[in-house]
C-alpha cells in the first residue's frame, strides 16, 4: 500500500470522528474498536460498556439503557404490543415485511422503542429508549404512536419525561407516514409542556434525521453522551450536496455543545445521577412522587 493512502486510511478512522457502525467486540479479551487498547470484557461490562482505556461508549441496547438509567425492578413496559404495519408494501431489493421481520428477530424487539414508567433514584418518570438494532432505530408511524402516547400517559399522571434516543432518522419503507410522525411528536410534546412539566432527551450514538430535528431537540434540557453523531443530514451526504470536506468532529456531541445546540456532554456512568440531581431542580422536589 502506498505510504500516502496509509496516512489516508489512518485519517479516515481518527477517533474524533464518531461512527454508527461500532458494536461492543466480544470474547473475553477485545481490541477497543477505537483506541485499538486490549481490554477485559468483565471491565468492559462493569463500566457500562465504556472503554476503560479510551472512553469510547459503545451502544446498548433499549434494555441495557433502561437497566443502567432506572432503579431495579421498577420499570414496567407500556405499549408493548404495538409495532408497524407495512401500509405502502414498500419495497426497494427487500420488502418492508421481510426487514420487520429480520429486525424482530435481530433484536427481540417488536419496535425502535420500549416506553413505560419506571423510578430514577425513586422518582418516577415516563421513559422512552430507542434502539438502533431495529432498522437504525429509525422512527416510523409505531415509534411515533408510541412516543406519543407515553406522553399522554405522562401528562395524565404529571410524570417527567425522559426520552433516550438513538436513531438514523425517519423510516422511510413508510414514506409520509414516517415524516408526519415528526410533526406530531413535537405537537405532543408542546402539549405536554403547557404542562409545565419537564422533559430531558439523551442523545446517543447516533441521533439523526428525523428524530433530531422533532422530539429530541426540543427539551427542557438536551444532554449527550460523549463523541455521539448528532445531526440532520449525515456527514457523507453533506460532503456530496456541498463538495467541500467537513471539519473533524463535525456534528459530534463536543460541536453541538460548544454551538450551543446542547446543554451537556455526560458520560455514560454518571448519566443516573445527572438526571436525577436535574429533574430535582426542575421540579423543586414536587417529582418526589414515588
Ligand atoms: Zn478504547
């Protein structure tokens, strides 16, 4: 290989450019997919899926979120039997139905979120925690439904609303179905803070399309987790419409702080406590409705 396309290659995989495509390596011992260090899976676990070495965060699952956020055995799931239908018969290579399928096989799950209540240091909440195993976390007219109804239920029982999103954006197997889901995400979540109730989105690895630009971004407070792709358009795409390449860390979580477009970078093992300490704030201790 040509010295030059080495240096091209090392460019290309420079740690401050965060990825979608990195997945917790398994074995008992792994290579950190980031700072390339060799790690012990235990450790790996123990700190919730944060390289010790490095800090790079890999993605959990809706369940493994939900288990670090919540106080054991307190979530109970709602909604769990609501998931897509197919209403265009979509299909570009493979249908619609097929990739439901395989996606409910891949991640056990019958849909991008899980919502239900569940107590954060004994607070309850309303919480809602995507999962980009299923088809890129993207949000389709059962995401939206879902997202929407957990809303209502929290207005209705005055909970704080917590929303972990982790998506490519809107699904588009449901064309306009999946678009106006943005339209009718961000009308619930105005309706819920008349409330003056408070609502924090979590942005992880990756926040995009779609869910960027309605629900996740319109929170009391917006909090990420470190290095996480957030954004709009993805960086590739915006190389192409512009022709110009884009500056390192472009659209990381660290850029949208210092724009201003978030309020915090918070790492992973301390993300419980952040929330609980906020939503203390935010409610004046009116949340401790345990
Ligand atoms: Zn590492």
């Amino acid at each position: 290989m040509p010295i030059r396309d080495w240096f091209n290659k090392k460019k290309i995989r420079s740690p401050k450019q965060p990825t979608s495509k990195r997945t917790v390596p398994v074995g008992i011992w792994s290579k950190c997919a980031d700072c390339n260090k060799i790690i012990y899976q235990k450790e790996l676990f123990d700190n919730h899926f944060v390289c010790p070495e490095c800090g790079h965060h890999y993605r959990l699952s809706a369940w493994q979120r939900i288990k670090l956020l919540t106080d054991p055995e307190t979530f109970r799931e709602t909604e769990s039997g609501l998931s897509a239908k197919d209403p265009l018969k979509f299909k570009a290579g493979k249908t619609y139905a097929a990739s439901l399928a395989r996606a409910k096989k891949k991640s056990r799950l019958k849909e991008a979120v899980i919502t239900g209540r569940g107590k954060i240091n004994g607070v309850t909440v309303g919480l809602a925690v995507m999962d980009f195993n299923f088809i890129g976390g993207s949000m389709g007219s059962a995401v939206g439904e879902k997202i929407v109804r957990l809303i209502e239920l929290s207005i209705a029982e005055k909970l704080p609303l917590i929303i972990v999103t982790s998506s490519g954006g809107a699904r588009m197997q449901e064309g306009v179905f999946s678009l106006m889901q943005m339209a009718k995400t961000s009308a619930a979540i105005g309706r819920y803070q008349r409330f003056g109730l408070p609502y924090i989105s979590i942005l992880t690895n990756p926040t995009m399309g779609g869910v960027t630009a309605s629900f996740a971004s319109l929170a009391d407070i917006i909090i990420a987790e470190p290095q996480a792709l957030i954004g709009f358009a993805g960086p590739r795409i915006i190389e192409q419409t512009i022709k110009k390449k884009i500056p390192e860390g472009f659209q990381s979580s660290e850029s949208m702080l210092k724009n201003g477009q978030i309020d915090m970078v918070v790492e992973r093992g301390r993300l419980k406590s952040t929330v609980s300490t906020l939503l203390a704030m935010l409610t004046l201790g009116e949340a401790a409705n345990a």
